[in-house]
C-alpha cells in the first residue's frame, strides 16, 4: 500500500457504484461519486501549493464535501484539522496559528469575519457551504478527477485535533495513520460491523466520536450512512426503519425516549444502537431496554486514543460501566502520585497503551513527556477502577477529584447516589473553596420534567448512606447541566458559577 489510511478506507471502493451516503433530501451518493470528488479536492489542495504534512483546517457545517476535504486530505498526504462551527473568531485564531494551517475553510458566511484572522496566519482562505457551493468546490471544479495519491507510511502525522482546552491552553493531539486505521479496523471487528450495515449518523464531524469513529468504521466496513447534518428528532424517527446502527450521544436517547413514537416495532431492525462521548445514566439503559428490547453498547474513548474500551457485542453490556479494553490495548490503574500499578477495584489514575494512543501533543514536547510514557502508556487524566471481571469505570476526570480536610472524594459516587433519588432526573458534583477545608462537596440538580425535588429528603437519603465528608454542604436544582457539543458536562462552568 502506497496510502495505508487512504487505500483501506477509500481506495477500495474506487469504480463501486454501491451507496455510500443517504442524504435529508432522499438524494443517494455512491461510493465513486464520492471519491471523484474527493480526487478533485486533493488536487486543488495541491494545485494551491500545498505540500505533504500542510496542514489544512476546516471549520464548516456537516455535508457530504465536508467529509470529502477529510478524505482529500489523507489522499494528498495532507494533515486534517477539524474545528468546532461553535468556536468564536478568538478561538479559531489560535487553532490556526498554533497548527501553521496553510489553508483555512470557513462557511461563507463567516468569511469576511475571518479574513484577517487567516491572512496574520499566513493561511489561505477558502470558503465550503452546507449545500457544497463555495470557492473551494467552485476551484475544484477544473481539477483533476485522476489524483495519484500520495504516498506515506503508517506513522505520518494524518490528523490534528485539539483538546478542549477547559484547564489551559488547548493541546493539539497529533494522530497517525496507524491511530487512526488500527482503531477502525479493531471496532469494526468487534461492533461485528459488515457491508450491509446502514449507520444512521447524526453526530457532528469536527469530533473523534463522529470522524474517526463512525465514518471510519464505515468504510472499513464498506457499509453506507444515512448522513444527517444534525439531530432532529422527526428525522431521526423517519429513518430509524431503514438503519442497522446508530451512535450517538446520551442525549440522543433520552430525546428519543421522551418520544411516544420510540418503541419496539420502530426498532426491530436495529441490531445496534452504541453510545460515548459522555456518560450514560443507569435509568436510561433499563427505560432503553423496556421500551425497544435493545441494550445500549457504551464504549470509551478521547482525543488523544480514539476508543479504548467497549462493552461486549456479545455479552454482559454493564450500565455504569465502559466495558473491556479493545483488543491491542493494555489498560492499567496507577497511584497518581507514584505511577504504581494498583490492584483490581482500586481507584486511580487509568493509563493505556495500544496502537491507538497518539504520538504527542503538537509542538508542546514538555507536554508530551508529561502524559506519555517512556513504555508507551498514555497518562489518561481519568479517573477509575478495573473489577474482577476486567470491566473499567471511570469515577471521574482528575482535575474533578474533591479533596476536603485531607480526604479524597470522587464525584461519581455521589453523583450516582443523587441520580437514584426521587424526581431527579441527573446531577454533577463538584468541589467548591471552603476556608477550613480546602473544598466542600456541592451538588447541581435537574428534576425530572414537571417535578419538584424534595432537597431535604435527598439530603437526608444521602446522610444515610455516605460518610459525612462526602456529604454535599448545598444542592441547588437548575433546568439544565452545561455541556459540550459532544455531550461532556462543563463541570469547570458550574465551579466558576458556584465557586463563590
């Protein structure tokens, strides 16, 4: 293979007239359609003077030409940078400095506001509509539909994406083309993913869950997607019927059970329904299973590995649990403080090594030797135990871990607790200052739609069944949880809103 990456996802399917992408609008896209264009992208890319490692940013809606830059850019040995279409001018500012992009496209729309924002980066700018109009499609038009692609080697950088960046300064994870084809290959393996699954994908792109999980498995596969630009609720239940997957995010599934509509006959040709990117509430696995007679499959992954673990296609798939490390990756538990091993259902720090986890972190070698280390194990920031059956839970990220008058105290538990309680539909712990104590436990509530939580009843429940300094010293009942657009609760948004 001249192409790893480039030859396994998309090379084989050159000349198929198989369907690749089912689009909103009922139109069909095939397999060499799709790469006729993507040919014609990496051509203009290089017909722009870019040369192999530029790299290209891409910060547009969700579309068919959006997906065929990214194909483009492993084509022409180029290194992809999906960006947030949340992210403020500021914000892509840095993301385009920091990575040297050579190109930036930006909806154009936005192009007049970012302009000058490209131009102080020495980038050029082209512009990608939703509806696949824009300069960038306009100059491909008179490309070569003939690329030859580019050679490169499974260790060439293939992707960079940044971190969330909610402790400091975002990290760009810099992914090879081995990260990104060894983690598709091992899911679809394990998701028993084949060329007859039809994968009803919702989810963003700028994101590892919806590119280089979803997409890529796919192709790996040779399967086809019913490619919508978001979740809409209606849509989601018109084309349930003609899927055999779905991955989203657990707000993908409580919405879809709040729908009368949702119910067994809609998906009995489901075979299955994967969730990730944050996590799943127990009460929403047993709902999911009583309405549909489908389990849930939750995974665990980030940016900087891709997926790590899952729950079994076949099997115990444990609500409260992320499963069993994939094949090819060792996962263990460290003392945080001392890097020892920790022995079944300790909790620490999880570290994990595999093809899967990144080469470091774009031009931050201090960084670097900080999280990965010299044996290759990947220092996670999460937080969590290994059980006697190999199962992992995550309790929580580090930098989350409550510690008051000395004791250490882990969100999750208490959070778990609080889910249970009458009329509460989920919760987030957090640690707030305290004078005396360094930080007390404060807990954030949602009820359930049309209730009214009873706080000293919680409270009571909760002094029943924990040790007193892990009690929170307030609880406080809001309609929402902050969170990401891949689903994550802010917790560093409820400290700055509570922290006083």
């Amino acid at each position: 293979m001249t192409n790893p990456l480039f030859d396994t996802l998309f090379g084989r399917h050159i000349g198929q007239s198989t369907a690749f992408l089912h689009l909103e609008d009922g139109k069909t896209i095939c397999h060499d359609a799709f790469l006729h264009t993507v040919s014609r992208y990496a051509d203009t890319l290089i017909g722009a003077g870019l040369v192999t490692g530029d790299r290209v940013a891409l910060q547009t809606d969700k579309s068919p030409e959006a997906l065929a830059v990214y194909a483009a850019c492993v084509q022409a040995g180029l290194v992809f940078l999906p960006l947030n279409t949340a992210y403020t001018p500021d914000e892509v500012a840095y993301f385009i400095q920091d990575s040297g992009a050579s190109m930036f496209i930006c909806q154009p729309d936005r192009r007049d506001q970012l302009s000058s924002i490209a131009q102080q980066a020495g980038a050029m700018l082209e512009t990608l509509a939703a509806d696949g109009t824009g300069s960038f499609p306009e100059r491909a038009q008179f490309a070569s539909a003939d690329f030859v692609t580019v050679e490169r080697h499974g260790d060439d950088l293939a992707a960079l994406l940044y971190t969330s960046g909610t402790t400091g300064r975002s990290k760009g994870a810099m992914l090879s083309q081995n990260n990104l084809l060894s983690n598709a290959e091992t899911l679809a393996k394990a998701w028993r993913f084949t060329d007859q699954d039809v994968l009803l994908h919702a989810l963003p792109i700028f994101h590892t869950h919806g590119l280089f999980v979803a997409c890529n498995v796919t192709l790996v596969a040779g399967g086809s997607m019913i490619f919508l630009p978001w979740f809409d609720l209606d849509v989601i239940v018109k084309n349930l019927p003609r899927a055999t997957a779905m991955m989203g995010v657990p707000t993908f599934y409580t919405r879809l059970l709040d729908d009368s509509r949702f119910d067994a006959d809609l998906t009995r040709h489901m075979r299955l329904f994967i969730s990730g990117s944050a996590p799943l509430l127990a009460e929403t696995h047993t709902r999911f299973e009583a309405r549909t007679g489908h389990r849930i499959l939750e995974r665990y992954g980030m940016t900087e590995t891709n997926m790590n673990t899952s729950n079994p296609y076949e099997g115990d798939r444990r609500a409260g649990t992320v499963g069993l490390a994939l094949q090819g990756v060792d996962i263990i538990i460290t003392n945080p403080e001392t890097g020892k091993v920790l022995a079944t259902n300790e909790v620490g720090m999880i570290e994990l090594r595999g093809h899967n986890v990144f080469s470091g972190y774009w031009k931050m070698p201090e960084k670097t030797a900080e999280e990965l280390r010299e044996n290759g194990f990947f220092i996670t920031g999460d937080l969590g135990r290994i059980d006697e059956d190999g199962y992992v839970h995550i309790v929580g990220r580090s930098k989350d871990l409550i510690i008051s008058g000395g004791y250490n105290i882990y969100p999750k538990e208490i959070e778990q607790l609080l889910d249970l309680q009458p009329d509460i539909l989920e919760s987030a712990v957090i640690g707030v200052p305290h004078m005396d104590f360094g930080e007390q436990v404060f807990g954030v509530l949602v009820a359930q739609r049309g209730a009214t939580p009873d706080l000293d009843q919680i409270t009571a429940a909760i002094c029943r069944s924990l040790a007193r300094f892990k009690h929170p010293r307030k609880l406080f009942v809001v309609d929402q949880l902050p969170r990401n657009a891949m689903g994550k609760v802010q917790k560093n948004l409820l400290r700055a809103k509570y922290g006083t």
